[in-house]
C-alpha cells in the first residue's frame, strides 16, 4: 500500500499539544488553577527558526556591542529586546525560542522563556523537551478520531 497523498492532503492536520505539570512554578498561577504548561509541537519553518537562534542572537550581540559606546547602554538594549547578559550556550537559545513560540498557555515572549530557563531550569527542559516529543511525532487530524482504547470483560464472580 503506497502513500494516500489525496487523503493527506485533505486532512485537518493540528499541531499537538500536550499539558505538562509544573508544580515548581504553582506560585504564579491563579490560585486555584493547577500549575499546568500547555506546549504544541513545531513546523518546520519553527524548528528551523530555532536551530538558528543561537547564531542570530550572536549576531544581534555583536550589532549592539558595534553600535553602542559603553557596557551599561549595551545593557540596557539587550534588556529592552529581551537578551540576557552574557554569552547563553547555543541549545540554551534555541530552546529559549522552541519554548516562546510553542507555549499555547500561557503565551509568552522571549523574557519570560529567559528567565524560566534561568531560575526554573528543570521546567524549562522539561517544557522544551515536550515540544520535541510533540514535533517528532508529528501533527494529528482532527478529521480522524483517536484509537480506542479495548474493552475488557471482567468475569462474573461465585
């Protein structure tokens, strides 16, 4: 049996997401709420994106360093665009962004992804590391209902 094209193309296909316990971070929930992440899986322009990111955020270090005269204005611009200080380890980046774009609830810019990933660092690659899990399997259709689960018969008791 060959690929359907025709009915891969007339799939609903939806990234999948998943939600992921964080009770290290319950404190900035709504009281009430369980502290719970929820996180898609990527495309491939976003995986692309990512892979990038530790080069582009590079490149936007040495701009700054270029254009401004002194450390504490290089400061300041790295913290209104959301950089931290310092030189950040490539995945580190590229996860800061798999986690910014991804994240579905709640929505977050790149500030937050870099502060999770510094003063929460288990969540942060517990996070990111559901949304490879989501990436690699692949988006799910709506159209096609999932599996279920087999009946099992207990046997009547004497």
């Amino acid at each position: 049996m060959g690929f359907d094209a025709a009915a891969f193309e007339r799939a609903q296909l939806v990234p999948r997401t998943s939600k992921v316990p964080v009770p290290g971070l319950a404190r900035w929930f709504t009281e009430g709420t369980d502290p719970v992440w929820t996180v898609r899986g990527m495309d491939s322009s976003e995986v692309h994106y990512t892979s990038e990111a530790g080069k582009t955020r590079a490149t936007v270090a040495n701009l700054l360093n270029a254009v401004a005269e002194g450390g504490s204005q290089v400061k300041a611009l790295r913290s209104a665009i959301g950089l931290p200080d310092g030189v950040v380890p490539g995945e580190v980046v590229r996860r800061q962004e798999m986690l910014r774009l991804a994240s579905v609830d709640p929505v977050i810019d790149l500030t937050i992804a870099v502060k999770l990933s510094e003063m929460h660092p288990v969540e942060f690659w517990h996070l990111t590391n559901e949304i490879l899990i989501l990436t690699g399997q692949g988006a799910t259709d709506l159209g096609k209902p999932e599996a279920a689960s087999p009946t099992t018969t207990a046997s009547p008791s004497a």
